[in-house]
C-alpha cells in the first residue's frame, strides 16, 4: 500500500526505489547520497521530488520494496513447509540460511535502518520496526498453533535467535549460523512444550 508521502507509482519511481535499495544495501543509508542515487538511476532531481517529499520518505520506499520481495520468499518457503506450524517455523530458518548463501547477502536493512535513524519518530526507524514487528507476530501466530502455553515469550526468543542469526552470519560470514539458531529455536520450542 502506498504510504501518504508517496505518489502512485510509475516506471522512473520503481527504477529510483529499485536503485536506491541496492544502493542502500550496499553502503548505508547516510552514507549514500541523493546525488549518487540519482546518478546511478539515471534520472533527473526533479523525478526524485515528484514522487517523494525527503530522502527518509525513499529510504522507506526502498524498505518497503524489500519487504513485499522478503515476503513473497517467505511465502514460498512456508506453504512448502505444509501444514504444520513447527514445520513451517523450522522451514523460516532454513530460507534465511538460504539467503544467507546469497550474494545478495549484506546483512539486514532494516537492523541498519534502525541503527542509522535511532530515534523512534524518524520514517526509517518506524518502517524498519513495522518489519520486524510482523515477524514477530507471525511467529506468535506459529507458537500459538503449536499450542505452547507461552506463546508470546516463546515468539519473542526465536526472534532473538533470528536476530543473532543474522548479526553473526553478516559479521563472521557464517551462513551456517541459521541452522545453529534453528537447533536453538527446536530447543526452546520442546521446553515450552513441556510447561
């Protein structure tokens, strides 16, 4: 859904957003300028502010892309999973090791928004915690048909071990760092089982 900020979309918008988040992804959000966005997109200034107010509001463009492309991934590997909330919960570990062995591996976008804008009221910082935030309530929705007692805290510990994952799999180049988090996440899920 197109934010407040953003005109419908166009051809040269989804070219500036496409360039931006490979720009992004690549050197930082600071440290790439407009300048070097527009340049490699090929379009004028004007394009840029036709159809975003800021260059926080392309930045949340770009991280949104990512996330309807994240999801979309996730979808496949999910209902490849059947229908078993473990099974699809275990199947998330193994997409992110897959993306983790991609060249397109650069670490999360959304951790560095946040990081780059860290307070709560900058436009990245919100779009990078909407994301995670509806991962964490997809991993709520799996705990809960797993029918664990605590669904909640037992959400919010695979997180933290998505989390790390990701951390140490970008900062060690330790793609296995997936499937070191999913036997962590299959520990905890036979705990709250047990309770």
């Amino acid at each position: 859904m197109a934010r407040a900020t953003e005109k419908p979309t166009s051809a040269k918008r989804d070219h500036l957003v496409d360039t931006a988040l490979e720009l992004f992804t690549e050197g930082g959000y600071h440290a790439v300028g407009i300048d070097t966005v527009l340049a490699r997109a090929g379009v004028a200034k004007m394009t840029l502010y036709n159809h975003f107010a800021s260059k926080e509001d392309l930045i949340v463009a770009a991280l949104d892309r990512m996330a309807g492309q994240s999801a979309l991934g996730l979808e496949k590997a999910l209902a490849a999973a059947g229908d078993d909330p473990k099974a699809k919960l275990m199947a998330m570990f193994d997409s992110m090791e897959t993306w983790f062995r991609s060249k397109e591996f650069r670490g999360c976008i959304y951790i560095k928004a946040a990081g780059e804008y860290p307070k709560k009221k900058d436009k990245p910082h919100q779009a990078a915690l909407a994301f995670k935030q509806a991962r964490l309530e997809l991993l709520r929705e799996l705990c809960r048909k797993m029918g664990v007692k605590d669904a909640d805290t037992l959400a919010w510990q695979i997180a933290m071990q998505m989390e790390g994952a990701i951390v140490v799999a970008f900062m060690h180049a330790r793609p296995e760092a997936a499937q070191d988090a999913k036997a962590a996440a299959a520990t905890l899920i036979a705990a709250a089982r047990r309770t």
